[in-house]
C-alpha cells in the first residue's frame, strides 16, 4: 500500500511543474509609477515602479531599491490608487511582497557617473497589503485571500 502511495505522489509531482520561488516582504515608499511601452513589437505595455525599502535601525535608516514589474491585476489596481499621490509627490509608504528579484547591470546614460556600470534589483510586485500617504492610512480593496480570513 505504501509503495502505491509513493508512486502516485513521484506520478504527480512529475506531471505538475516546480518552481524556486524568492520573496522579499517589507515596508518601503511607492515611487516612480508608470506605464513602460516596449520598443518595437517586443511585447506589451506593462505597469512599472520602484520600492524603497526600509532597512535597518530605525535611527538609521538605510534604502534598497527594487525596481518593480507591477503583477497581478489586485496590485495593479492598488498601485493605480496610489499613484496620483506618487505623482504628487507625497509619501506612500507600502507593505509589500515582491518576488523573482534579480540583479540586472545597466550603464550610466547621463549625470556625473555617465558611461559608468551600475546595477538595478529587478522584481515583481506581487501584492500590497497595506498603505498610508504622508502618514495616514489609505483604504485598499480587499485581496481574496483577505475576504476568506486567511
């Protein structure tokens, strides 16, 4: 019987498809909102934007930048709620989740550092789950797993 079991359990995981997942979860601010339209025919427009994310001692705050492909329509949707106070220029601090983040080297086009290498950490903006703008809490609608009590 449990040689059975086993086997069925090597059938099915044979069938469905793995996958390494990195998420990266944290508090961080909302910036640079926009809509990124591919040169040519290489693909379709997309959401995009960046997340400062805090890190560590509260007196001593430091900031790594995500540069982010907004996923999901609930995100997309949230992110579009956001963005007129990203555009205002206010502070729209986020909880966020944000997955398959990857570093992505890149040159210098302009500045003090023109021609120089520089490195971006590329993601995906998965899900926020919550939001305040210049310090008061935003109203966000509810994810599924949110509406179930998960």
């Amino acid at each position: 019987m449990a040689a059975k079991v086993q086997q069925q359990q090597q059938q099915q995981s044979s069938e469905q498809p793995s996958f390494f997942n990195i998420h990266v979860e944290g508090v961080g601010y909302l910036n640079r909102v926009r809509t990124i339209k591919p040169k040519g025919k290489k693909g379709q427009e997309f959401m995009a934007c960046t997340v400062a994310a805090l890190r560590g001692a509260s007196s001593d705050v430091a900031y790594t930048k995500f540069d982010c492909r907004v996923s999901g329509a609930k995100v997309q949707e949230i992110v579009e709620i956001l963005e007129p106070h990203v555009s205002a220029e206010k502070r729209v601090l986020v909880r966020f989740r944000i997955g398959d983040i990857y570093p992505e080297a890149f040159t210098y086009e302009k500045g003090e550092r023109k021609g120089q290498t520089g490195v971006a950490i590329k993601g995906r903006l998965l899900r926020i789950k919550s939001a305040k703008v210049d310090g008061t809490a935003v109203e966000l609608p509810e994810t599924e797993t949110e509406a179930a009590g998960a």
